[in-house]
C-alpha cells in the first residue's frame, strides 16, 4: 500500500471530481431543454433637436422606413435599439406566436410619437429581406413599433434606428412578444457590439473546473519531493565497524535498496577496529581497486592503514546508562573516574544507605564507544575485565568486577538486568529500554541541540572509511552520497546524531 499517501489520495479525488463535472456538463447538455431566447438593449438613446429635418445619419444602412422632415422636432430623441438571438437554439418564424402578421412590440414608455424607423446593421443583409416591401415602420403619431416575424439564428442580431417625439430622452423601452420554448428579455453589454459567448455557461463553468483541476494535479506532480539517491548503482555493498552507529546505517540500507533497484547493502557491526580491519583486509585482497566495503568508526582510526580514505559522517552522542534501581541522575566526571579506577566498589559510597557492589559492563577492546569513553572521558584505559558473566568476579584480586561485551545492545540488556549494573551507550540505543536510565555528566547531559554550545564530553564525529577512492559511478559512492545528503540526513538526525553536512555539523565536525 506504498501508494496509499496523502498527496495520492489528493491527487485520486481531484480527477475524479473533474470526470463528475464532466459527466455531468455532458448530462446537462443532453437532459436539461435549452431555452429560446431574444434579447434587447439600447445602445443608443440622445436628443437631437432639429438635426433629424436633414434626413438619416450618415453611413445607415436603409432597407424599409424613411425620416420625414416634421415641423416640430425641438424634443426630438434618437434612440438605436439592438435585437439578438442570444440563446442556445435558433428562432424560425414558427417560433413568434404572438399574432399573425408580427413577431415582436417595441413599446417607447413616456414618449408619445414614433416618428421614423430604420432598419439598420444586420448581422447578415439576407436579415433585411425578412422585412416584407410593404413594411414601412408604424404610421406617423404611433407610440410603438409591431415587428415582423425575422427568422434569427444564433448569435444573429439588427438594429432599429428610431425618432421619436414628444419626451425625453432615457425614457424606458421595452420589446415584448411570445416565443414557443423561451422568452423575450433586456441583456446587457458592456460595448455597443459585443458578441454573445462563443460557449454556453455550462460550458464555461465545466472549463474552469477542469482547470482548477488540471493546476491542482500540476502542482502535486511538481510539488518538492525528496529527491532520489543520486546515481544509484547495482550490486552489493558491505558495512561494517561501529555498532553504535549500525542502526542508522541499517535503516538507511533498506531505504536505498528500496529506492535503488538492483542494490544489497549488507550491515556487518562488528566494533570501530573491528571494521577497520575487515576493510583493510579486503583491499590488500581485492584485485580491481577499491573494494565494496565502507567502515565506520567511532573517531578515527588507529594508525597503520594509509590506504584508507576517511570522511566525516556525523557527531554522535554517547551517555552512561546505570541500572534503574540506582537513585543516581548525575556523576561528576572525578566520580566517574574513581567508579572505573576501582576506588568505588559499592554505591553507597555515592548513594548513603544504599548497599549495592558496583558493577562494571563494558565493551570490548575493539568498540569505538569505549574508544571514545577513555579518551574524552576517563582520560585513561578502562581495568582490566574480571568477570565473564558480568555478575561474579573471576579474579578474586580484582578492585572491582568489570565484563566485556560484543555489542551496544548486550550492554543496555545486561544493565537493565543486573541490579548496581553501570555502562555505555550511544545516545539513541538507551532511550526506548526499560529498566535503565541516563546519567548526565557535571550536569550536563547529551542534547542534541546543545552540541557545541554545553561542553557535553562524552561525544565523537563518526567516519566512514574506504579502501583508496571509490569509483564516482561504484555503489559505495553511491551509498556514501547517500549517507550523507538529502534524506540520509533525516535518518541520522533521526537516531540522535548530527550530520556534518549541515552548517553546524560542518563546524563542529571541522573543531575535531
């Protein structure tokens, strides 16, 4: 169900909602009845005076009806009125039922004579022959105009041209006539001339849907994603070295094999030197150059190994971890010391009333964890280990009874395990188990955000080692490009590590 995501559905439900509307417009188009429609504006209406005794304005086009020169024309309006088929459907002359010998009435509200009318700007001249010869326009004094029955197909339209006399101009006119399956009604327009749409409402509005739609689903497709690996690679690749820092890399194996067909990316934890070596060991084997090997280390590797090319990873944080049934939250870092050095051998030194022998667990010779608890902060090597099972010491001369383990994790379940039990972990691994907790370190504890700024001892920059320079187009480049961009940064921070990459990282990482 990878592709059940939010941005899916999202982009699932939008086209679904653009194939309704349309099936819907197509529905209303076939089902719904369009209407027959004749509308009418004025787009002209002025007074005039005497200047209507000179005859017609210039450039009017006559085919029935004539200005007659009137004695009396000092209110006198002109007024040119546009009739329009702008309706879905064409009007015949079997559509005017209102009356025998005329279609339409042009009535002048508020003016009492009807003194010329011209027929004028057809939408095609073959409209002018729908006014039959004997048409003249009403007679002299009429108050309103009977229009013949003018077949109008859609979008056709003409003007009459009017004088009037005998009221003011702005006067309301209304045109009024009964058409089979529509109506007669006023529109409107913004210019004299304009067009009725090219499309229907309908077909406006399922337009504009479909392009919300269409720029809704753009914009999904083209929203930021992380991007994948860059130049993934086939084949097989092994990670070995520092099991503190294994669970990242675990994780972030099966994300590129999941984004990268045809890769297998291998998690061998075995400890920092451990992994130094399993590296070196492989290139002075390999005969085709840089081996598909990666080692990580927590801190740098110990000397002996030229070949080996380093880059930093990550900051990681590490912390003590004590047995929940000791009372302790915080150790300074001389107590610390004498605990390790053997001078503190039970807890009620640090903890009056409290009769528990320490117990000291340990990883082996060859964890970088431990590595970097000596150097920064015992500023010494560890005693030497004196118990096997942890619980019971083997050398009765012992100061105090310290184990070795393999692993990070067999340490966080022996000190859960074992009462007055004390180790050391990195900073992700101790914080979803059960019957241990953290310590902090003069009081100052491992925070993630407060790297570089607390004084915090007890972490390390994590390096990823190879053997000589891998290839640029090999699955270990590939992988380390990986680790160390885009997603892979998401993953580290994620296990409570700082990636050098990022701007505080990169300062850190550079102070060593």
């Amino acid at each position: 169900m990878d592709w059940l995501t939010a941005e899916n559905l999202i982009a699932v439900l939008t086209a679904l909602l653009g194939v309704l509307v349309s099936t819907g417009a197509v529905w209303y188009e076939r089902r719904v009845p369009h209407q027959r429609r004749v509308g009418y504006r004025v787009q002209l209406d002025t007074a005039i005076g005497n200047a209507a005794a000179d005859g017609a304005p210039t450039g009017a086009v006559v085919r029935r009806g004539f200005f007659n020169a009137s004695p009396d024309l000092s209110d006198a309006t002109l007024v040119l009125l546009r009739i329009e088929n702008d309706g879905a459907l064409s009007i015949t002359r079997e559509h005017y039922t209102d009356g025998d010998d005329h279609g339409l009435t042009v009535e002048f509200g508020g003016r009492r004579h009807v003194k010329a009318v011209v027929v004028t700007a057809p939408d095609h001249p073959r409209l002018l022959s729908h006014f039959p010869d004997t048409w003249t326009g009403p007679a002299e004094g009429a108050t309103s105009i009977l229009l013949p029955k003018v077949p109008l197909n859609r979008g056709s339209h003409y003007k009459l041209l009017v004088l009037l006399a005998g009221g003011p101009i702005g006067s309301p006119v209304t045109v009024d006539g009964n058409i089979a399956e529509g109506h007669v009604h006023l529109n409107h327009s913004t210019t004299p001339d304009d067009k009725a749409p090219v499309f229907s409402r309908v077909a406006r509005t399922v337009t504009v849907v479909l392009t919300v739609c269409v720029v809704a689903l753009a914009a999904i497709i083209v929203r930021e994603q992380e991007p994948p690996p860059i130049g993934c690679a086939r084949g097989t690749l092994t990670v070995t070295g520092s099991t503190a820092f294994a669970p990242v890399v675990r994780e972030l194996a099966r994300k590129y094999e999941k984004d990268c067909e045809g890769a297998t990316v291998v998690v061998e934890a075995h400890g920092s030197t451990a992994g130094i070596r399993a590296l070196a060991e492989a290139g002075a084997k390999s005969a085709k150059g840089s081996p598909a090997v990666v080692a990580l280390s927590d801190g740098r590797k110990p000397g002996g190994y030229p070949q080996l090319r380093e880059s930093m990873v990550a900051v990681s944080l590490f912390t003590l971890v004590v047995h929940d049934g000791i009372p302790v939250d915080d150790l300074t870092l001389d107590e610390i010391r004498r605990v390790y050095r053997g001078e503190i051998t039970n807890w009620s030194t640090l903890v009056p009333g409290l009769d528990q022998p320490v117990l000291l667990v340990s990883r082996d010779a060859g964890s970088g964890t431990r590595e970097v608890f000596q150097r920064r902060v015992l500023g010494r090597n560890e005693p030497a280990h004196s118990s096997r099972d942890c619980e019971h010491a083997d050398d009765p001369e012992a100061e105090v009874i310290r184990c070795e383990l393999d692993s990070t994790e067999q340490v966080l379940a022996t000190v859960a395990r074992l009462p007055g039990a004390i180790g050391y972990t990195e900073l992700r691994s101790g914080s979803g188990l059960k019957g241990l907790h953290r310590v902090a370190i003069d009081g100052r504890r491992p925070v993630l955000e407060e790297l570089g700024e607390s004084g915090y001892p007890y972490r390390e920059i994590e390096f990823a080692y190879t053997w000589g320079e891998p290839p640029a187009d090999s699955l270990t480049s590939s992988f380390l490009t990986y680790l160390n961009r885009g997603s892979g940064q998401d993953v580290v921070r994620t296990h409570g590590h700082l990636p050098c990459a990022t701007p505080k990282g990169l300062r850190i990482c550079g102070d060593g």
